[in-house]
C-alpha cells in the first residue's frame, strides 16, 4: 500500500459471500481514488477491535452487514437521524478520528423496489422474514413510503414485536407472526409484497441452499424480493419462479446502497455502472 493510499472494507461474519469488494473497489479506481477496499472478516469476539480499528488516519470507513447492524451502534461516537431511528448502522464514516453511523439500506431498498422491481409500496401489505438490522431498514422505509400494514415474521418472536412496538412512531399497521408455515401462508394471500431479510439461502451461510419459503405457500399475485444476492437466483427466488409470482433479487439494493456509502466516504458519485458490472462479474453472471 502506497503512504498516500487510504483503505474502506465491509465488516460481517461470515463474508465468503460479499462482492461488495469487487463493486467498491472498481468505482475507486474508476474514479482515480487512491483507495482499497478490503473484506474485514469479524467474528462477534473482535467487533470492537475491529471498530476501534476504523479510527486510523488512513481510513474512509466501513460498510457493516450480518450480523453487527445492531451490535456496532454502541461502540460509534455518533449516529445520523436514520441510523439512530432503525437503530442499525451500514455504513460508519471516519471523520477525524470520530466514528459516525449511518444506514443506507432504506434507501436502497426503496429504490430498487421501485426501479427494478416495478413497485409501489403505497397502501400496499408487506410481509417481512426476519427482524435484524436489515429488516428493521425495510421496515420504516415502507412505512415512511405509504405501506398500508406491514406483518413480521422472526424465529424469535421477541425481535420481531420489538420492531412492532418500535413502527408504532410512524404510525403503520403492524402484525407479528411465529415463525410457521401455516400462519405465514394464510397471510400471504392478502400481501402485495414478501421481502426476505434473513441470511436463509445465503451462499457460505449457516442455511445456504435453503429456502424460508416453499412454493405452495407463495399466491402468483405477490412480489417476491430477497435481499439474499448471492446467489443471484436464491432458494427463495426458484420457489417463488415455481409458484408463478414476480421477483425481485438483492443485487440492485446492494449497489444503490453501495452509492450512498461511497458518497459519504469521498462526497464523490460513484460510477453505477460500473459498480454493478463489478458486482456481476464477481457473482459469475452476464451483463
């Protein structure tokens, strides 16, 4: 590394899956920044030294991803309106040696699903698998879009009405759900929109390959949106293809909320398409 060369990375647990280096690293050298961009593997164990790490005069920042979104927030020095409203963090920007959260993903997410999936969300019934940090994003960016009841499915149920309770500020119908099948497909057939915020069918993961939903509990009228993008054609997305519905993958939310972060780290517009041509060329797909 040259002495003027400064370095980003993405810190989760596990990280075999990210082409987030790939998508980062191609807008930095496209735009002649002199930056890397680095997987920073963080078992639970070592997120705070990890953190700490991000104060170095040499770096931007980090993305975050599973499983620390919640967890990094007590060990920033500050955190930007939404950030401290979903109570995840995606993005931390090292701004003199003070670390400063911000999340991203909303935003992301909101575009994608209207760009690339065709979506509106106003006055529209969601249902959301998971209750992390990334589901918690999902959450308020549709109520804040409009979304007339948003139901929550999470293995542990006390999550999943934490992030009730906590949508009751922005005033959206909210339900909680366990985390089973027959429940969960009864209320399907009145939803618009299912959003996969787990790491289920994640590649590398604890449950790659597999699907938190079978095709016979998907109706063909709901869109179907996993925020899983590797692989790009999750578990979920083949069961719902099988079941006839639309479907929407993770890689379009992954790059608009890549965009965000690299803006807050340079003040610079990354180029888009060149992210995503990097990001598709580390996932082995076409253009």
């Amino acid at each position: 590394m040259s002495p003027t060369q400064r370095r980003a990375g993405i810190i989760g647990y596990p990280l075999r899956h990210s082409v987030s280096p790939a998508m980062h690293q191609a807008a930095f050298d496209a735009l002649g920044v002199g930056a890397r961009y680095e997987a920073w593997e963080t078992p639970y164990d070592r997120l705070s030294e990890r953190v700490a790490s991000l104060r170095k005069p040499d770096v931007l920042g980090a993305n975050v991803t599973v499983p620390h979104k919640e967890a990094v927030l007590a060990l920033l020095d500050e955190l930007d309106a939404e950030a401290r409203q979903l109570g995840a963090v995606n993005t931390i920007v090292n701004v003199g040696g003070r670390l400063v959260g911000h999340n991203t993903d909303g935003g992301g997410f909101l575009r994608a699903l209207r760009e690339d999936g065709g979506f509106d969300p106003q006055d529209r019934r969601a249902l959301l698998l998971g209750a992390g940090g990334a589901a918690r994003a999902v959450a308020f960016a549709l109520a804040e879009a409009g979304a007339r009841s948003i139901a929550i499915a999470n293995r542990t149920p006390g999550r999943a009405r934490a992030l009730a309770d906590d949508l009751a500020a922005v005033e959206v119908e909210t339900e909680v759900l366990p985390w089973e099948a027959e429940p969960i497909g009864a209320l399907l057939w009145y939803c618009d929109l299912v959003v996969n915020c787990t790491s289920i069918g994640m590649a590398h993961g604890p449950f790659e390959g597999v699907s938190p939903l079978a095709a016979g509990l998907i109706p063909k009228a709901v869109l179907v949106y996993d925020l899983v993008y590797n692989p790009p054609l999750t578990p979920l997305l083949e069961e719902a293809r099988r079941a006839g519905a639309r479907t929407l993958g993770g890689l379009p939310m992954l790059v608009y909320q890549g965009v965000a972060s690299f803006r807050l780290w340079t003040g610079r517009q990354p180029p888009e398409d060149v992210m995503l041509a990097a990001a598709r060329q580390a996932l082995g797909v076409g253009a």
